[in-house]
C-alpha cells in the first residue's frame, strides 16, 4: 500500500492518470489503510488547491413531473416519492435564493430543472434569471443545470452570462441501460461536449451506491476523465422511497471515501465536489472528505434537505479549511494554461511545430 500510494501522488502531482490497475487496487484497499489512503490524495488535494473549499448552493427552478426514468431519481416518470412539484419559479424567487446563497460564502449557483432538455422558452426563462442573479451579484458563478442541450442553446446560455453547464455522466456506460432507458449514456457524453465547445464550463460527475463494481467505478472515472470536466460532482445516492432504487443503502463511509480519493488522483487539478448523500453516507466523517473534495454544496439539495449551512461552515473552520471567496480563482492556473491557442503553422507567418 504504501508503494501504490507514493505513487499516485506523484503521477497526480505531474497531472498524470494512474493506471487502472492503480486505481482498482486503492478501491479495493482494507479499511485499516483508510487514513494512510486519505493522507495520499490529500497531499494532491492541497497541492492544487490548499485549505479552499468552494461553496455552491443549488437552486430547484422546476421541480418533479420529469418525463425521463431515472431510477435513482425523486423526480422522474412515475416517481411515488412525495417530493415538492413545481413548475418554472420566478427570476426574482431565484435571485432572492442566490442572496441567501452568497451571504452564507457560496461562490458558485446551481440553477437546475427536471426534464430531459430545455426548450427556447426556457432557455429564455433561465436568461432572464440569470441576469437578475448577476445583476445583484456580479462575480458569482452561475451554473446551469437543465438537461440534454444543443448547440445553439448552449451557446444562448453563454451569451445570456451562464458560466458553467452541469450534465453528470452518473454510471458507467456498462450499467447506463439499467438506471435510464429514455436516453443513452452517449446522449449525456454529448451533452457534455456541447457545453464544453460552446466555452461553457463543464461540470460532469457520478452517482454511486447504485450496485457498481470497482470496475465500474474506475470505468465511468476515467470516461469522465475524457470529458476533462473543470468540475466533478460526486454524489452518493440518496434512497428515495417511491423509486426504484430507494432501498439500496449499500455504501459505507470507508467507500465513500475511497471513491473521493481515487476522484482526486484522477482529477488531481480539477474541482472535485461532494454532492449529494454527502450527510447520510459519510455521517461523521464528512471531515475527512474535506481532505479528498476542495468543493461541497452548502444546504440544501434538489428535493432533500441537507444540514445546516451554520454546521457546514462550522465543518469546514473545525477541519482547518476556509471557504473560498469569490475573488478566489477555483482551478489552478497551470490547468487554463495547458490550452494554448495555436499560433504558429498555416494560418500564420511562423513555421509549423514539427
Ligand atoms: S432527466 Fe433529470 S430530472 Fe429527469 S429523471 Fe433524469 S435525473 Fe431526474
């Protein structure tokens, strides 16, 4: 253990992807190893981000009815959970959220909505809420959440001051077929992609807890991985009676913290966030999650409640960590800086790079 683990920090430390066998063999390491396992990608953790921890609050802009059928989902096709079911809130409601959001140090709003993509209508909905939010507040980051996307949607969203798309890849492509059958794992994959050449950020994590294997789990990393998100929600299921999934309760805090490390050594440099589930699968070792993830959601989550943003802050002060402020850049600078904008070769007077 201690071999595989020098190791993955200094494949992480150059921004290099271990190898899955690497990663297999972390996933599969002994509860007694656990510290020792989260002391490893921590050194990664605070080499790219020191004692930072980004704050984002999600906002439900349009909640239940969903057409598609994801099984782990409160919110979708024939879902019997008793969740709030609302449609389109006000641009005012949201700003008036994203208040409350910053106040309590968020530096990133989540605007997310059921449904398997939007329309024009509310592509435009969302612009307008968009400016509001901005207007009160212009440096927070505002990401949208809102389904499968095209193009020039994508590119509405960036013009009207989205910064960030989230679209979450969630299981591997071997089990894709058994959570959802309205869309494919290569329709999120696209999405993904979309966002991204459109110059929105992309977000794109995981949901674990559904019946993985290890092998799954390193699958869907390292396909995330191809997506090079800039952030990576890392959720943990959240049993909701009334959907299929909402009797697996198959995750120990040990695994959950086991798959943030392995999240961190995969994306030493990239925003690696604690999503939902964080409260009722870590329990009391959220802290130490904290030494794995540089980013959480404060409050609330999209139809369960989260515990006290206060108990958050009090975590994060309790742990040695500050929360980041909105003057802050998240992502190390060396990562914008591995995009360099060709200038040499056809096109220009210089000669080609060969
Ligand atoms: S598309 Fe989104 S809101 Fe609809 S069921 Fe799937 S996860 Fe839930």
């Amino acid at each position: 253990m201690p071999v595989l683990l020098d190791d993955l920090v200094t494949l992480a430390l150059a921004r290099q992807v271990p190898t899955r066998e690497q990663a297999l063999a972390l996933l599969e390491s002994e509860d007694d190893d656990l510290l020792d396992v989260v002391a490893a990608a921590g050194r990664v953790r605070r080499h790219f981000f020191a004692n930072r921890v980004k704050l984002n609050l999600i906002v439900n802009m349009k909640s239940g009815l969903c057409p598609e059928d994801c099984a782990y989902c409160s919110q979708r096709r024939g879902s019997a959970a008793d969740v709030l079911q609302y449609n389109w809130i006000d641009p005012a409601l949201a700003a008036d959220t994203a208040d409350r959001a910053v106040a309590g140090g968020a530096k990133r709003v989540c605007l997310v909505a059921s449904g398997r993509g939007p329309t024009d209508r509310d592509v435009q909905r969302v612009a307008e809420t968009v400016r509001a939010i901005k207007a009160r507040h212009p440096n927070v980051e505002v990401c949208t959440s809102l389904g499968l996307l095209t193009a020039e949607r994508a590119e509405r969203l960036l013009a009207a001051g989205v910064y960030a798309y989230n679209h979450n890849l969630n299981t591997s492509e071997a089990n894709y077929g058994d959570i959802c059958t309205t869309h494919t794992y290569a329709d999120r994959v696209d999405t993904v992609r979309v966002a991204k050449d459109a110059g929105l950020s992309p977000c794109s994590g995981a949901i674990f807890g559904m019946g993985e294997t290890d092998a799954d789990v390193v699958d869907l990393a390292f396909s995330l991985r191809r997506s090079d998100p800039d952030s990576v929600p890392v959720n943990f299921l959240i049993p909701f009676e009334g959907t299929p999934l909402g009797g697996e309760w198959q995750l120990t805090p040990q695994r959950c913290l086991r798959i943030l490390a392995l999240f961190r050594f995969v994306f030493p440099d990239s925003e690696v966030r604690i999503a939902g589930g964080r409260e009722i699968h870590l329990r009391s070792l959220q802290p130490l999650g904290l030494h794995l993830a540089n980013s959480i959601f404060l409050g609330d989550y999209l139809t369960s409640e989260g515990q006290a943003g206060s108990a958050d802050l009090q975590m994060i002060a309790d742990a040695g960590f500050v929360v980041e402020g909105q003057e802050d850049e998240t992502l190390p600078a060396a990562r914008r800086d591995l995009v360099t904008l060709r200038r040499r070769g056809p096109g220009t007077a210089l000669p080609a790079n060969a």
